[in-house]
C-alpha cells in the first residue's frame, strides 16, 4: 500500500514537473513599445501678459521658439501593461541665469530661474540641459480576476481620460494619482470609478497644533489629507445617443492644490485656509459634490453635445480684513454653502466639406457686493462652479487660442494667472461666473488640408467691480462699499470682450502636421479692475497671437 501510494505521488510530481515548462512555454511573450509626439512651436505675441505678473493695462510683445516631447514606454504581457510617461520642454536660447528650473541646478539654486512659462529649461550652446525630465504617468493596467463582469484596473499615476464626461476637461483633465476601475456591464453599459489622493498627511501627527511633522518638517508643510471619488456609467440607449451620468465627492483640509481651488473674489487661497504663518489648523475643511450628464447626439449630419452640472456642499474659511466693509468679521471662521450650475452645449451641422460649429456654455457667480462667506456671524453661498482639475484645458477643443488653450499651449492670454484664475483653469472670470456665445466654420479643402475661423463673446454672469483692487492668488477684491469721500467711480460691467480665431492645419506627410492658428480680442470694461492703476490708465490692452506649430506623432 506504501509503495502504491508513493508511486502515485511520484507520477503527480513527474506531471507537475512537466506542467510546469509547458506553462512557462506557453505564457505569452513580453512587448515593449515607444509611441509619442515632438512638437516645434514659435508664437508672436503682444500684451498676453503672463510675464508681467498680470499688468493687463501693460503692454508686452515676445516672439519666441519652444520644442516638447512626450513619449510613452508601454511594457506588455498577456492582457497586462505598465505605462511610463515622460515629458520635455524646452524653450530655444538661453532664456536666464541658468538653463534649468531644478532647484539643485548649481550655484543658481537660489535663485529665480526664467526659462518661459510652463517649460522646463532651455536649449543653450551644445543644448546639455541638466535633470529635467517630467514624469508624467506612471502605472499597470490589468484585467481584474474572479470577477463575472470585464473590469480593467489601473493603478499609479495615470490620465483622467473619461473618467467623468466624455468633453475635454470640463471637470476633470490631466492626471492624477490613485485607481481607475472600468466595467463592461453590458454591451451599452459601461461603469466607471475613480480614486484620487490630491494631498497626503503621512501620520496626521501636527494637524491641530504646533508639534513639527515626521522627520522635524515644518508644519507649514502638513496640508492635509485631500481625496477624491468619481462614479459615472457611459449608456448608449441606441445608436447615435450617448449619455454620461457622474457623480464626484471631493473633501479637502486646509490650503488644497491650486486646481481644485482658485483665489476668487479677493479670498487668497492659502492665508485664508490656515492659521498665523501658514500653520496647519484643524476644522478647515470643504465638502463638494458635484452631480452632471453629459450627452452626445449624432444623426446624420447633425451633432449636439449637451452638458449640465450642479454642484452643493460646504467650505471653512478665514475672512481677511479686506472683507469688513461687506459685514464680515476679520479672522472670523466662516463656512458657507456650495451651490453653483454649469451648462455646456455646442452643436454642429456637417454640409460635404464644411462643418458649422456653435457653442453656449453659463456658469454661475457671486454679485459684486456678496462676497459668498456671509455677514457678521451668519454663513453665505459660493454660487461659482469650482472643476476639479482642468489643467488650463478647459475649451482647448473649441479653437480659441488666448481665453483658452490654442496649439501653443503654454502661451494662452493670462495663462500663468497673475492677478485673476485663468479662465480655462476656473472656468468662471474670477467669482463673477461666465457667459459665452460662439461659432465657428471648418472647411475641408483636401481631407489633409482644412481652415478654420470663428467668433465668441465672452460676459460674466454677475457684473464686475471696476473700482476693485486685484491681490495675487486672490483675484479681485471689490471695494464693497462706495470709496470714502464719493460715490462709485467707474461704471460695474459685465462685457469681457469678442475674440476672434482662425487656423490652418495641413498633414503633409505620414506622422506630420502642421498647423498655424491666429487670435485677437477686443476687449471690453469688464476686466479692467484688474488693471494696476499704478502701471497707467485702467484700461485692458487688446491681446493677439499669431502661432505656428509642426507636430510629429508616432
């Protein structure tokens, strides 16, 4: 019996032994592929004003060259991938004391570095550019097992892709730390969930006193634990119909990342959050929940691309002293309600070779005189809509090239956000909220060979104080009540300005565009109380940008 036994166990290991290479041999092999894009762009411009910390009543001219690139390294086995994402930017020439923005660039570590806003060095004599490489995903995709349902998972540094609307970065853009998770529930099903840790506090230890954090840090540097969740289903209830219902929750402690987040109205976004000195305090805390459907409609030669959001919810805050003339109370804590809307709709109508475009979008704001905390001891509402995240993306699709990002994106007007948000970042002009009509035609030529030209008009909801004083990483603090000694001196406005767009895009050989695109603004009176009055008369000097880009993807 022994000896039966023992053969039998003989023979399973002789078979597990042989199972075992035929397993390997059979284990699909490793890939590795490359793919990506180098862009070379050079823009003229006058009076876009990200290189004079926002003086719009300024002027400024720069005409300058730039090369990016961004690559993909994808690692496949089986159904499983690892992404690295890289990025490079570089400005042409030596624009500064040094040609790199990493602080432990030598001896000009102290020191601010210019090498063009947004990029990460320049290119001088022998082009040796020293430890500047972004980082930009980083993370494995896999399918999920034991689970009925296909579901994806990724996990790591990744892009938002449609993680809440199918329109480009209307809530969420770029991307972000933390896990994907996509279910093909039924043909025309699809869930989607979303996991993002904006901000970290390692241990929690120092958040509600002067205690140093891990490793004797400063606590000005403890910014809470900030996270976020996103839940939409992509539903296509028949052919041609597409709907997007979402849901976000976000909650955030303290000073939060300058996207979620933007200095409106004259709140500062980091003084008002925080204690003496920047101190991490505790009960600082917002609560925002944003629900929406975006939708597509395609017959024929008919598209329309509805999208509707509301958002609710809570936020603490500090009232600055620049608030007491509205009835608030200086260094007060103030938590008032969250309760804006946002409505996007842009249809088109496609003729053989020429495509006609219109465009609607609305935001909410806060009235000039309301300053959204409340009066004295009792709360009020922030009626502005707050994205996510757009990383300055909002309406990069649409083909305006200064009130959002254009084929140089890095050179859109007020796009480094020196006195106001940019306003593909918050979406709204400063607290005022947004009004914007407009219409474009695209006409194909040859199919590698279109035009374009276009209109918008850009208003704020609420009208806007032109007597206020603009505060860097605040936006524009009204004056509340009438200056001492008179009346109101300037008229409140609510018409930002017409800007007009035109592009020429040629794909003139496998993997190679080129594209030219042209914008001005006429500006109105809305913006000029974000003038320096100091810096000349308070009027907004008109921008423009004449820009050529030759892109190469592979």
């Amino acid at each position: 019996m022994k000896r039966t036994s023992l053969a039998v166990l003989m023979i399973a290991l002789a078979i597990l032994a042989l199972a075992a290479p035929l397993a390997y041999a059979q284990a699909p092999a490793p890939k590795v592929t490359i793919n990506g894009l180098i862009d070379n762009v050079t823009s003229y411009s006058q009076n876009i004003s990200n290189y004079n910390t926002g003086l719009f009543n300024r002027g400024d001219s720069m005409w300058y060259y730039r090369t990016r690139g961004r690559f993909d390294f994808i690692g496949e086995v089986g159904k499983a991938k690892g992404v690295l994402g890289i990025e490079l930017d570089h400005v042409f020439g030596q624009a500064g004391s040094n040609d790199s923005t990493i602080v432990n660039a030598g001896a000009a570590s102290a020191t601010a570095v210019q090498t063009g806003f947004g990029t990460d060095g320049s290119f001088d004599l022998n082009t040796d550019s020293r430890g500047i490489i972004e980082i930009k995903w980083l993370y494995v995709e896999f399918p999920v097992p034991l689970i009925p349902i296909p579901t994806t998972a990724r996990l790591g540094a990744q892009p938002f892709g449609a993680a809440s609307t199918y329109k480009l970065c209307v809530y969420t853009c770029s991307d972000f730390p933390g896990v994907n998770i996509t279910s093909q529930i039924t043909p025309n099903v699809k869930f989607l969930g979303t996991f993002i840790q904006m901000e970290e506090n390692l241990t929690g230890t120092g958040t509600k006193s002067n205690l140093a954090g891990p490793f004797g840090v400063s606590q000005t540097q403890n910014r809470g634990d900030d996270v976020a969740g996103i839940i939409s289903f992509e539903i296509t209830p028949f052919k041609g119909l597409d709907l997007k219902p979402m849901i976000s929750a976000m909650y955030m402690q303290g000073t939060a990342n300058g996207n979620a987040r933007q200095g409106r109205g004259g709140l500062d976004t980091s003084t008002s959050f925080t204690g003496p000195g920047g101190v991490s305090l505790g009960n600082m805390d917002e609560h925002r929940y944003t629900v929406g459907l975006d939708t597509r409609l395609r017959m024929g030669p008919f598209s329309l691309d509805p999208t509707v959001m509301y958002q609710w919810g809570d936020r603490t805050s500090f009232a600055p002293a620049g608030f007491a003339p509205s009835g608030t109370i200086a260094g007060h804590k103030y938590t008032p309600d969250i309760s804006a809307w946002f409505f996007d709709v842009r249809g088109g109508f496609q003729l053989g070779p020429l495509l006609l475009e219109g465009l609607a979008m609305y935001t909410t704001g806060n009235s000039r005189r309301n300053n959204a905390l409340g009066h004295g001891f009792s709360n009020g509402t922030i009626r502005y809509f707050q994205p996510m995240t757009t990383d300055t993306g909002y309406l990069a699709d649409w083909g305006t090239s200064l009130s959002s990002l254009g084929i140089d994106y890095l050179n859109a007007w007020n796009e480094a956000g020196g006195r106001i948000a940019y306003p593909g970042v918050s979406i709204g002009w400063d607290k005022y909220g947004r009004i914007q009509l407009g219409a474009k035609a695209t006409y194909a030529i040859t199919p590698a060979l279109s035009v374009m030209a276009g209109a918008n008009g850009h208003w704020t909801a609420e009208k806007v104080d032109r007597d206020g004083t603009p505060i860097a990483g605040a936006g524009l603090l009204p004056q509340f009540a009438t200056p001492t000694g008179g009346p109101q001196t300037r008229s409140s406005s609510r018409y930002v300005g017409t800007e007009l767009m035109a592009q020429i895009s040629w794909r003139f050989a496998d993997g190679l565009a080129w594209d030219n695109q042209f914008g001005y603004m006429f500006m109105g009176k809305a913006l000029d109380g974000v003038t320096d009055p100091t810096a000349g008369g308070r009027n907004t000097n008109e921008p423009f940008m004449l820009t050529s880009r030759v892109r190469f993807t592979f």
